[in-house]
C-alpha cells in the first residue's frame, strides 16, 4: 500500500516513479520498501497511464452501493406518552455554614492583605 501511494506522489510531483524513486520516498518517510510489492505494481503498472486507470476505477465505483442512507425517523410516540413526560428533579446544594470565617489560604484572621 504505501508502494502505491509513493507512486501516486510521484506522479503528482511529475517523475516517473522508478523503483528507486518509489524506494527514496517510502525511506524518507522512515519506513522500508517491500521489493516484491515494488516489483508488481510496477510490472502491472508498466505501459499504463495513472489518471486513466484512476478514472477507470471511479467509473467502477460509481456502481457500489456504499450503503449509509441512514435510517428513518422513529415512528412517533402515541399521544399520552408526551402527557406523561416526567419532570427532572433538581438537586440543590446546600451551603454549610462552618461558623466563623474562613481564608483561602487557611489563615483564620481573614486579614486585609491587600
């Protein structure tokens, strides 16, 4: 896979994508080449123009069902249910008075530093 895609880059960058290119580019990237990969996809790809072959797998793709319509909208709740919706209970807190006066810093004087 990454064979190809250094030979998509390639093309891109407008060079021919020879074995050493392709190889120069995966190694760059920090990773290594598989030369029997390497060897196919260029044995398969000698004589071919990539934007045709890229065009001719789109064409074939058009005709994939991809799937990912979604569902419908749930069917609607019968009426006495909205009725009977329940009301959320709220929770309040209750401040606890711990008698005198209390520092952020944890002082008890409670001073004018400022």
């Amino acid at each position: 896979m990454q064979e190809i895609a250094a030979y998509l880059l390639l093309k891109l960058a407008g060079k021919d994508g020879s074995s050493d290119e392709i190889t120069a580019v995966i190694e760059a990237a920090g990773g290594s080449a598989d030369e029997s990969a390497l060897s196919t996809l260029l044995g398969d790809l000698e004589g071919k123009d990539v934007n045709e072959l890229l065009a001719a797998g789109m064409d074939k793709l058009k005709d994939v069902k991809m799937g990912g319509g979604g569902g419908g909208a749930g069917g609607a709740a019968g009426g006495d249910a909205a009725e009977e919706e329940e009301e959320e209970e709220k929770v309040e807190e209750e401040e606890i008075d711990m008698g005198g006066s209390m520092s952020m810093f944890g002082d008890d004087e409670g001073g004018d530093d400022y």
